[in-house]
C-alpha cells in the first residue's frame, strides 16, 4: 500500500526576528530513569513472507522528543507505523510482538485499532488537510467521535489552532477558509492542530518538515519543543541537524544483509550524536555513509 492511501485509509509564514534555541527536555537524564509512555518490545513486521524489521525494542519516554534516524529502508516508517496501528491497513503486513501505551498492549485482545489511532495521532510527510474549511478540519476528529455541542466544538477549535499556533494567522477567517487554501508550513500546523482535537497522548510524524522550506521548518521545529511539555512526540527524520536540534533520545536504525531493518542503538541524543557506543552509529551520524 502507497503512503497515499495510507493517508487516505486514516479519515479520521513569516519567521519570527528573533528564533528561540531548541533545547532538549531532558538529555542528561537516562531514559531508563524517566516514566516511559510507550515500549517496543519484541516486534517483527513482515509484509507477506518479507521481513521488513526484526527484533525491534525499546521504550520511549513520556513528555520527551524521540527520533527515528537511519538510512532509506532501515524501516523508521515502518516502525512508526506500529505505535499507531497503521500497518494494519496494508492486507500483507503483518506484526509480532507488543507495543504497549501505558503499560497496554496496543496490540492486545480487544483492543479496538480506532481507539489506538485517536490516543496516537499521526501527522504524515506532506501536509494532508481535508476539502473543506479550516474550522471544519479541526473539527473533524471530535465530531466523528460523537461531539456536537457548537459551543465545546468552537473552544475546541480555537484552542487547537493556538497550541498549533496558527490562530494568529487564521483568526480572521478560519470558518470559511479552506485548509486548502493554506501554505505549505501552515496546513502542516493545520494537520497538527486537527491531530490535537482528539486528545491524542502522543503525537507521530513521519517527516513532518521535509517538503517544507526552512522558515516553515523552523516553526515546526519550535512547535515540537512546545508540544513536548504535554505530549510524547515520536518523529522519524532524515535530517540529522534537526534530529540534534529537536530531540531528547534517539534511535539509530540500520538495514542488515537481509534486508530487513534492525535497531543499532538508542540513547540521549547528545550521548548518540557525540559518544555513540556503536561504530556504525559514528559512522552513520557523522556522514561516513547514509
């Protein structure tokens, strides 16, 4: 299945003068140290007889930044995918192992994949706002959840389009605009703001800024370091300035001789990009291949 119907399947600017430093939350405490939101343990994925990762484990901390870094086909997205539920639209793919919310096998007996998707919100590689206004973009979520009150829906709304902070920009005409209608960046904010009005506990992105322009990324990035005090935020990126500038700990995943990807190792992100225990991960982080 191609990551547009992917995207399909789930129906569900000017820079500022002066740009605040991202710093990290917290990477000089051990992410064994931390309350962990999520935890990998275990996990294989095939797609019919291929194996596309094994072996996978490891925990991701609450109120934290995760990367998911390595080379094309290493299986981030993949990966990703699993914290959400999403592979389960490809009819080939399937998963072994448990992922686990709050200590909850995700992948438990009766536990019900939409429900999954509504506590773990996905925002996809290129900016994918519905045909219709802005208003009714964010909206959109609550409402298929059974929210009709106008008046809880317009706070909703509002406060959603500011921790995405983009009301501001679209204050003045957000029930009429189409999303559509919107930048690059601003329909990526757009698609945050709508992932927010589910209440998600965390928040997936899947190369979230990579068709976007600098100033676009930037606010992005700075969107993160905000979101990351109430949310757990999971991003997969190519870019290994942004995955030093934005996150707390860090994955490093690798392609093995049979093609399937594998998990080097993880850590603090300064302790990865500066002292990694992995030559690979050396290799990987200071360009030597990749």
């Amino acid at each position: 299945m191609t990551e547009d119907a992917l995207e399909d399947a789930m129906t569900v600017a000017e820079a500022p003068a002066v740009r605040k430093p991202v710093v990290a939350a917290a990477e000089e405490t051990p992410i064994e140290q931390r309350t962990i939101k999520m935890r990998m343990e275990g996990v294989n994925v095939y797609y019919g007889e291929r194996l596309a990762v094994r072996d996978i484990s490891f925990p991701v901390a609450a109120n934290a930044v995760t990367a998911l870094i390595g080379p094309s086909g290493s299986g981030k997205s993949t990966i990703l995918r699993c914290f959400d539920r999403m592979n389960d639209l490809v009819p080939s793919a399937r998963v072994e192992g448990s992922v686990t919310l709050d200590g909850e096998d995700i992948y438990g007996t009766g536990v019900q994949a939409v429900e999954v998707r509504r506590r773990v919100g996905l925002v996809f590689q290129r900016p994918n706002p519905f045909p219709m206004s802005i208003y009714d973009n964010v909206a959109y979520g609550p409402r298929r959840h059974g929210e009709k009150n106008k008046q809880t829906l317009d706070e909703l709304v509002v406060s959603c389009l500011q921790r995405a902070a983009l009301w501001d920009e679209v204050k003045d005409d957000y029930r009429k605009k189409s999303g559509l209608a919107l930048s690059g960046g601003q329909q990526q904010r757009l698609c945050i703001a709508r992932t927010l009005a589910t209440d998600p506990r965390v928040i997936l992105m899947d190369e979230p800024a990579s068709a976007l322009d600098p100033i676009a990324t930037l606010k992005i990035e700075d969107l993160m370091a905000e979101l990351r005090d109430n949310y757990t935020i999971i991003i997969v990126t190519h870019n290994m300035q942004q995955a030093a500038r934005i996150s707390d700990q860090t994955a490093f995943f690798n392609m093995g001789d049979d093609r399937a990807g594998y998990l080097v190792e993880m850590g603090n992100t300064s302790d990865i990009f500066t002292r990694p225990q992995k030559q690979l991960t050396e290799d990987y982080v200071s360009g030597r291949f990749g």
